[in-house]
C-alpha cells in the first residue's frame, strides 16, 4: 500500500524541555516528502507547559485523558489522518528527521516497521547498562520465540503503522505493554513487517525518565509468559511430567538400588507429586495457548490442537473419570486389607504401594475433569476479540 499520506503522532508528558525541538525534527523530515502530512501530539496531562509549546509550533495536541503510554499513542494514532503513521518519543532519544528508511519500507509495502537500535547505533549513555545487555535482547529473544516475528529490537519506540493495519489489530494495553502486544498481534496477522535501524540518542531530559526498569520490564516479560507460556509452564511441566513417570513405575512394584542408593517408596511418593505437578503445568498451558489463540496473538501448533481437541468435554470427562475410577478401587482395596488386618498396623512398603497410585489416579482423574469444564467453558463463551467493546478504545 502505497503513502497517500504521513501522520507523526508523539505521546507526551511533561517534554517541555525536548518537544520543540522533536517538533522541528518531524517537520524538517515531512517536508521531504511529496504528500500530506501532519504531526500530532498525545498529551497525556502535562503540566510543564508543553501544551503551550504545540500551539506555538502550529501542531495539533490531543488531550488523552485515560493515563499509560499505551493510551496515549492508540488515542494519537485514532486522531491522526494519515494513511501511514509514524510513531516515537517526544524525548529526543529519536531524531524525527531520520525517519527517511520507515518511509521507504511503507513505499515498499511494508505495514509495520520497527526500528533496530542495536544495528542503528546507540550513543554513549544513552541507553542503561541492563536494558542493552540483558533486559531488551532477554525479551527481544523471547519475542521472537514466542511470537514468530523477526524483529531484534522489540522495546525500541521509534515504530511506522499502515493505518489499516494498526485498526486490524484490536489494541488493548494502556501502559508499556502496548508495544510488546502490537508485535504479538501483527505477527498472527502475518502482516508485512519490517525492521530498519534506528540511532538511539541521550535524552534530553532533565528528570527520570517514565520507564521504570523493573516494574516495567516485569511487566513486559509477564506478558510473553503469560501469552506464550513454554518458557513458565511447558519446559518445566514435561520435565516433572518425565521425571515423575520414570520414578513412579520404576518403583511401582518395588525398590531398586543405584550403586549404595536405595530408592523406595518416599521417592515412589515423590515420582507421582511430580506427575501431578507436570499434569498440572501442562493443563494451564494449554488453557493459556488456547485463550492466547482466541484473542488473536498467536495460532496453535497442530500437537497443541490435537491435545485440546483429546480433552473436549465429554472426551475430557471419560478418561478423567477412569482414571479417578481407578484410583478410588486401588484405595478401596488398600481399605480391604486394613479392615483384614482389624484396622491395625500395615506394612508400609506393601500399603504404600496401593495408597499413593490410588490417590494419584484420584487426584490426576479429577485435575483431567476439571481441565476439561474450563477448556469447554472458554470454548462456549468464547468472544470473538473484534466483538469487545470497550470505551477506551474508542
């Protein structure tokens, strides 16, 4: 889709210090370019005087009234009027009239571009030690793993939309998480997207900046967890899972010696906490990818979808119930033989061996069942995220 027209949108809050002069940079590129073209600004409550700073520079401030950086550039990018927008900081960290590669990749059809800091350049102390080496390529690689996208740079904040892309998108996050789920979200569209570089310079702030390290970065890697969540739940839950069936039928009969190391029925105890464990982790995994899958952020792999579809209702319920079926008879007969024995002591190497498969198969049957009400109840209520109607976003 070719440029018909160019808006630069920038959230701001309190840049009196560097608006002007990232207003000058916008115009100075836009004046470049043969088409129309504006800049807006998403004010999200300043109290620093830059309002006044874009009334003085003849450019358009929307006041955004609903707080997060996330808000303030969907309400920006709805006000715009541009066919293709760009958007960044109102800080100086990017240089606007740089932007000349984002608008050759929109002439090349592109329908997000992301710039590359990392392949761009970042200037001296521009960028804390722990967002370059740790954080941003720790969660740059996880974003690529999680959501099949290509780019390498996933916080940079210097980004270029198709404005009919960013409305097929359904954004949702208010707050720095807005730019991790725009990523998301154009990656199950399979949209066309591209990366360039991107120089990142020192702000010319005078204060803290707005990002929070941590609270943020936790915030932006709770978010890849919890919409794609192999890395918390599925890595580990096959390794319990593993792990737990090795030593349980290892040990189901009776105990086995490695080199001067008895294994036997406190380890057995432990094989089946673990099989539960890796049950459970794998059930909540599935539970998330299925709920990632129906707003939109990713697609199921086809293993994925033929263990939801083993665990539908009625399917769920049938082996779920044997299983808790089997656990209640071998309890049953660990009672018999109580009884036999006039309620009295048992010997709990023989005992033991009855008590903990019944109360696993009891406990796992159950964990089945359940598994299979939840994941029939997101399937029944299921809507359809274009169908959500909330009124920020409007």
């Amino acid at each position: 889709m070719t440029p018909v027209s160019l808006s630069i949108v920038m959230p701001c809050l309190n840049e009196a210090l560097t608006l002007a002069t990232c207003i000058r940079r916008a115009k100075e590129f836009l004046s470049t370019l043969p088409l129309p073209s504006e800049i807006i600004i998403a004010d999200n409550g300043s109290t620093d005087g830059s309002v006044e700073i874009c009334r003085a520079e003849g450019v358009k401030c929307l006041q955004v009234s609903v707080k997060g950086y996330g808000a303030a550039l969907h309400y920006g990018i709805m006000a715009s009027s541009g066919s293709h927008i760009i958007f960044g900081d109102s800080d100086d960290s990017y240089h606007f009239d740089e932007c000349k590669p984002f608008y050759d990749k929109f002439m090349e059809g592109a329908d997000l571009v992301v710039g590359n800091r990392f392949s761009g350049g970042v200037e001296k102390n521009a960028m804390p030690f722990l967002h370059r080496y740790l954080g941003t390529p720790v969660i740059s690689y996880m974003g690529r793993k999680s959501f099949a996208v290509p780019f390498r740079d996933f916080n940079c904040g210097l980004r270029g939309i198709t404005r009919a892309a960013y409305l097929s998108l359904g954004m949702q996050a208010r707050g720095m998480d807005f730019i991790t789920e725009m990523l998301a979200r154009a990656g199950y569209r399979k949209m066309n997207i591209a990366e360039v570089p991107v120089k990142l310079y020192k702000d010319g702030r005078n204060r803290a900046p707005h990002l929070k390290t941590w609270q943020d970065g936790w915030r932006q890697f709770r978010q890849i967890i919890m919409l794609s969540p192999k890395w918390l739940m599925l890595m580990p839950g096959l390794l319990f899972l593993v792990a737990g069936i090795f030593l349980f039928f290892a040990l189901l009969f009776s105990r086995i010696t490695i080199a001067s190391i008895n294994l036997d029925i406190h380890t057995f105890f432990f094989g089946s906490v673990f099989i539960l464990l890796g049950l459970q982790l794998l059930q909540f995994y599935l539970l998330l990818r299925f709920y990632g899958n129906r707003m939109q952020f990713h697609y199921l792999s086809r293993l994925e979808e033929k263990m939801i579809r083993a665990f539908r209702f009625e399917r769920g319920l049938i082996i779920g119930g044997l299983i808790f079926l089997i656990g209640l008879i071998l309890s049953l007969i660990a009672v018999i033989e109580w009884a036999r024995q006039n309620y009295g002591d048992l010997d709990p190497m023989h005992t033991f061996r009855l008590i903990i498969p019944g109360g696993l198969g009891i406990m796992a049957g159950m964990q089945i069942m359940i598994f299979a009400i939840l994941l029939n109840a997101l399937v029944t209520f299921n809507v359809k995220f274009e169908d959500i109607k909330q009124n920020w976003i409007h």
